[in-house]
C-alpha cells in the first residue's frame, strides 16, 4: 500500500515517480551531494562553535547552491528572520525559530526543482534539532552566514 501525505501532483515532496520508490532510484544532484557531504558535518558545529573543518564544509556548500540554482530572493525571508531571531534573546525568540522550518519547506515547495535550495533545507535541517539556547542558536547563524558568504562568493546571485 502506497501512503502518500503530500496532496500536490500525489507525490512525496521532491519525488516524481507517484511515490513508488526503490533503491534503484535516481537520486537529485543536491541528494548525492549531501550523501558525500555527511561526514563532513559535525553537529559540534552547532553545539559548541566553528573550527576550521566548517569553513571548508560552507564554501563546498555555498558553491553548489551558487552553481545550482539558489539565489538571494529564494531565501531572503529565511535569512531575514535568522538575523532578526539573532539580535533578540533567543528564549524570547524560541517561536520564531521554530517557525523557521515551515519557512524554509515553503520556499523550497514554491520552488521544488531547485537542487540549492532543496540542499538549504536539508542542512537547515540537520542542524535545526541541534539548536538548543542561545549559544547554539548563534553557532547556528554561523553556520549559515557562512554558506550563504560563500554562496555569494561564487556567483549567488539576487
């Protein structure tokens, strides 16, 4: 039985295969490019700070969303909610973030083919559940300003 909770076109979000999916399947350029990105996160990142392995884990991510697809307006509100959260408390802020991820989930639905910014979300993601306090929230801001400082480095354009 195929369950499929995505009404859109009745397929699984970023799938186009109505859902009937099997190891054989081809994967989209941002989906092996984060399978060969994943040893190279470290979610310490996020919990205790940047070391010099994360600044070279953002310029290969800015560079592949520059190159495929992610531009400056496709994520602008995102990034301007990120900023705004940051010169707050974060305790005071907690809703906000947490409404960030049906932010970045909207973007990318607007935009379903974009392999840049289905890459965001799945980094956005992974880093998401790491984010705790203020502290780690900051790290987090790091993190994306980063990739987005390379993004623009390589061409992103508005």
């Amino acid at each position: 039985m195929n369950i499929n909770t995505n009404r859109r076109n009745d397929r699984p979000h970023g799938g186009g295969n109505g859902g009937n999916f099997s190891q054989g399947d081809r994967q989209s350029r941002s989906d092996m490019f984060w399978s060969n990105l994943v040893p190279a996160y470290n979610r310490e990142w996020i919990i205790n700070g940047a070391t010099p392995d994360l600044v070279d884990f953002a310029e290969k991510v800015g560079e592949f969303m520059a190159n495929n697809g992610l531009t400056n307006s496709k994520i602008r509100n995102v990034y301007g909610e990120i900023k705004r959260i940051q010169m707050g408390e974060f305790e005071k802020e907690k809703s906000s973030f947490y409404l960030l991820k049906p932010k970045v989930a909207y973007a990318l639905g607007r935009d379903e083919k974009n392999e840049g910014l289905k890459l965001f979300k799945k980094i956005f993601d992974k880093c998401f559940e790491f984010v705790k306090d203020q502290k780690s929230y900051l790290n987090f801001c790091n993190l994306m300003e980063a990739i987005l400082a390379y993004h623009k480095a390589y061409g992103g354009k508005d």
